[in-house]
DNA sequence: GCATAGTTTCACGCGTTTCTGAAACTTGGT
DNA sequence: ACCAAGTTTCAGAAACGCGTGAAACTATGC
C-alpha cells in the first residue's frame, strides 16, 4: 500500500521559501493542496487537482498565467495539466471579445464531473476486469476437462474465479446506479442507501 | 531445482522468453494478471494482486517458493509483497505440523477485504480531505472578515468550499454504509440500489 | 510582413517507486 | 553444535512518472 503521497506541507518553509504568491489566499492554498492529495489518491496527477480547484475556487475565470504564478508551476505544466483536465471535460476554455488570451473556467458541476470520471475510466477498468474474468474462466474450462490433472485445485479455481465474477458484475451495477443519478438528481445526497435484506 | 520433470520440451522463442513455470496454469495467468492490474488502478502494487490471487485461486495453502517460481519474482519480492498483504489482512500465514515451511492462505471473503481496505484507507482519506476543507474555510473567514480585498471572490469561494464539504461528507457516509454491510452481509449483493427521490 | 505576446509541444533530467541479489537471520534436523 | 533449507532484510539498480525549459507554433497588432 503505498502509503506516501503524503507530504502534508508545514507553513514552516525551509529556505527553499516557495512563497506562493500574494495572490493565493491561504483559503486557496489549502483547499488546493487537500483536493490535489485526493486526487493522487484518486489516480490522477496532483497539480490537476490544484489547477482544477483554483478555478473552481475562483469567481472569474483565469488565464493560465495565473494559474503559473499562483501555482508555481511553469508554463509548460499548466498548459499541459489544462489540456488533460480539458480532455475529462472537467475544465472549459472561454474566450473573451476582445481580448486574445486563452481563460480557464472549471465545470462547476461536481456530479457531472464525478459521473464521468465513473463512466469513462472506473466503469471501464471493471468491463475489462469483467471480460477477462470470463477469460480466464474459458481457459480454466479448456485445460480441465481434457487434463484431468488436479479436480480439486480446478474445482476451487472455478469457484473463486466465479466468486471473483460475481463481485465484478456488482460493482458494474453500483458504478451504473451511481452514474445514472448522479446524471439526472443531485438532491438525492441525504438519501443514500443500500438495499437491506428483507 | 524441481522444475524440470515438466517442461521437457520449449522450442524457445524469443530468447526473452519468460516462460511462467509449468505450474502456473494459463487461467491463474490471465486472472492475477487482470486482478494485478486492477491492483493497480485501486492503488496497490501489481505485484500484490497477482500473489493474492495465485494464493486465492489455489485449494491449498502455497509456500513463498512456489509464488515465486509461478509468478517469475526474486524471493525478496515474494516475502516483502506477502509481508504488506498481510499487513493489510488479505493474507495469512498459516503453519503445518511437522513442516517447517511458511504456508500462506488468502483470506477467502472478498467483503471482508474490501471493507477493511475501504475502512482503513478510503475513509482516512475522506476524513483528512473534509479536515483539509474546514480549514481552508475558516481560513478564509478569518482572512475576508479584516481584509474586505474581493467580496464577490469570498462569497463565491466559500459557497463552492462549502459545496466540496457537502460532496465530501457525503462520500462519508457512503463508505460507512458500504462498510457496514459488507460486514454483517455478504447477500445484499444483488440487491443494490440507491434511494430515488419519492 | 514583421514583431510581439501567449500557448503548446517535447526531449531531457530528477525524484520516486519497485524490484533484485546477496547477505543475514531462523528454525529444524543430525 | 553445526548444517541445510527457507525466509527476511536491505542497499543499490532499473523503471517509471512528472515537471522543466526551451523551442516551435499561433494569433494579434503595428
């Protein structure tokens, strides 16, 4: 279990002094940090959460230069990090009339971000786990009935592999179930449940 | 040592050829590969979703040995892979009269793993994020009440602030409720579902 | 058409993470 | 007590991911 990640930045600063900016208030710094912890955990990269956070902190969008100075990233990490965080639909460039920079606005929709991340990566890596489960279920059946070399350990193996199955598929229906209101119902937040046997 | 006996033939391709050892069959292959890489996606190492699932598909306890030929790993990898399964409760170390050899068993409910991996390490990262996010609330208060630099940059930023806290206490109480019935119940599977609004 | 400001792309380097190999350690047998 | 077989620990090597900095590119204004 890869524990670290961590790193909780002291205030105290040693001389490397990365002064952050006056411009990010500490309200900033600090949801930015905790968001971008939790995206790491999350399997993305840390400055897309910062990056996404202060835009979703902010009233107005920004221009990526802001985000450079605030973050003290180079011009190169953020354009990249506003072209991944764009590519998951999570953050939107608007234009200005008359103005030829390039502002960043974050998607302001917590659920529709969080449905799609579900949708496109989660609800895929467990498709793949799926089909390879049944894969692995063919081979098992292709060896065993021809090689009858050890009934017991292919007996269990097509248990536990079924087993294995079994929790795939659910995880598939709560990841659809999530999806689906998330899409259609926000409110639903207090209401959370899990079907208790009857 | 004893694995010859087998594989008498191998015409060797490639000359990288990784052969997997003749006692891994093709269906442990395809599966601890494809629970390895979920492993991965969840934050785990690789490694550790191929050992626990070797050792969950198997009738029998197996030695390190064993693992290790099966899986092509050096011995260090092998007991340190075990050592963090173990730290984590999904493998144990079981022993055998009159046999001085370390066997390892997977703990076989695949609920109870998920919950303890959910209770300790998902909702420790909960817990620190909705911290991290009070915080950085009160820091603005503290920060916009003597200061009055950007009213409309306050209000905004403390309303989405306080929208993120919402998100995450919701997710709170998500995992206790995944947590909680996992553990007394193992057959609401099929019976997920979330609250719809009435 | 050229200069200027802003943005994107990309090869490289750096810090981490993971694995290996070998040495140290344990335990049971003789 | 010593040996043999197995296991754990650990320093270093390899692999990997991420961010930098500079160059290429684009668009605007003169």
């Amino acid at each position: 279990m890869q524990e670290s990640a961590f790193d909780a930045r002291a205030p105290a600063e040693s001389e490397s002094e990365q002064l952050p900016s006056p411009e990010l208030w500490e309200s900033e710094r600090i949801v930015s940090d905790a968001i971008g912890r939790l995206m790491v955990v999350w399997g993305f990269k840390r400055n897309m959460g910062r990056v996404w956070t202060l835009l979703y902190l902010s009233d107005e969008p920004l221009r990526a230069d802001a985000l450079r100075e605030r973050l003290q990233l180079s011009a190169g990490a953020v354009s990249m990090t506003l072209g991944e965080l764009a590519r998951w639909g999570v953050v939107r460039k608007v234009f200005r009339q008359g103005d030829r920079h390039d502002y960043y606005e974050a998607e302001s929709s917590l659920w529709k971000m969080i449905s799609r991340v579900l949708r496109e990566r989660e609800r895929a890596e467990v498709l793949l786990a799926i089909e390879a489960l049944e894969d692995g279920l063919a081979a098992l059946e292709r060896f065993a009935e021809q090689a009858v070399s050890a009934p017991a350990r292919a007996r269990i193996q097509r248990e536990r592999i079924e087993q294995l199955l079994e929790l795939a598929r659910l995880g598939r229906s709560m990841l659809d179930a999530l999806i689906d209101h998330a899409r259609m119902d926000v409110s639903w937040l207090p209401r959370f449940r899990l079907g208790r046997r009857t």
